[in-house]
C-alpha cells in the first residue's frame, strides 16, 4: 500500500488540474473503492504537515493536488518577480500555438508541440496571458483556452490582428535556411 501511496502523488501531479475521482483512482491501480478512499485520506493527511507546500483537495468531483491558502503570498511575489516573470522558449511556442489558433485545447497544443504542454499552460494562466475560454464542442467538452489582454500588453500590441501573418513568418524561413547551424560564429 505504501508503494500505490507513491504512485497515487505522482498520478495526481502528472494529471493536473483535471484530477481523479475514487473510480480512476480504483480502475488504474487496480483496487477496490474502500483501498482507493484510504489511499486518498493517507496522502491528505501526509500533505497536513506544514513541511508541505501542497495539499489535497477535493474540488468539483475530483482529487487535486492545490497550493496552501496561507503560502498565497510567497506565490504572488514568485508571479510578480521580474527574474521569474521571463518567458521561456517553451512558453513562448505555447504562447503562439494558442494566440494563432485559439480557442484551442491542451489536447491541440500537445499535437502542435509534440509534447505535453499542460503544465505550460498552467504557469501561462497563472502569469495571466492565458485563460479559460469555454469548453469545446468535441467528445469530453475539453476546456479551451486563448489569450488575454495582458498577452497583448507584454508583446506591446492593441489587438490580435498585429500578429504577424503566419505566411509572412513561413517565408523568413526558407527550404535554404539550416536550423541547426548557428549563424553566430565565435571570433579566433
């Protein structure tokens, strides 16, 4: 039981935001509801401590792992520090992915991408250029998500039409261009 313990924390944290209900919980460990609800009360009352920065939360219909209430402040200061408030490459193809295509899903990202970008999303919420945009019309009504007025402000635009034309960006890039070769040399 000890070792699902571990496998149930990390299963919560690979899901995200989404989170399990006790029957995903029951069905990918392969134990019976009763296993799955202590597995679940063992995990909450681990995270109770306060050496954790983390704790479990029911919310809607599933379990969560969620940040404490009370270290709310610490976040702030991490979101408005302007050593952590860069955006990475990964961020920044994320970022384009959802400003050329919105409203689009994790899902959709993910296949543009090529990797899971879920977790990117997230901090791309949490720095506010990213939000909720409703649900999609496709099986599971996945959530959709666009670009917000503060998208807009960082990357110093008045709206959505100043982004360069996908064409125009397609043709700084030509079948002569080596993507791999540095253009940069260093000076002997």
């Amino acid at each position: 039981m000890d070792k699902l313990l571990g496998v149930l924390e990390g299963l919560l944290f690979v899901i995200g935001d989404e989170g399990l209900t006790i029957d995903q919980i029951k069905d990918i460990l392969e134990i019976n509801e009763e296993d799955a609800k202590e597995l679940v009360k063992r995990l909450r009352n681990r995270y109770e401590s306060n050496e954790y920065g983390i704790q479990l939360s029911f919310l809607g219909d599933a379990f969560k792992l969620t940040t404490k209430k009370e270290h709310r402040d610490y976040y702030q200061k991490l979101i408005e520090n302007p050593t952590t408030n860069t955006l990475s490459q990964a961020a920044l193809e994320t970022l384009a992915i959802i400003a050329y295509n919105e409203p689009v899903t994790v899902q959709d990202v993910d296949t543009i991408r090529g990797v899971n970008s879920r977790e990117m999303i997230r901090r791309l919420v949490a720095k506010g250029f990213v939000k909720e945009a409703g649900k999609s019309e496709g099986i599971g009504r996945a959530t959709t998500y666009q670009t917000t007025r503060d998208f807009l402000d960082y990357f110093g635009l008045s709206s959505k039409e100043e982004l360069p034309k996908f064409e125009e960006i397609k043709e700084e890039v030509t079948d002569d261009t080596d993507l791999y070769e540095s253009k940069y040399r260093e000076s002997e």
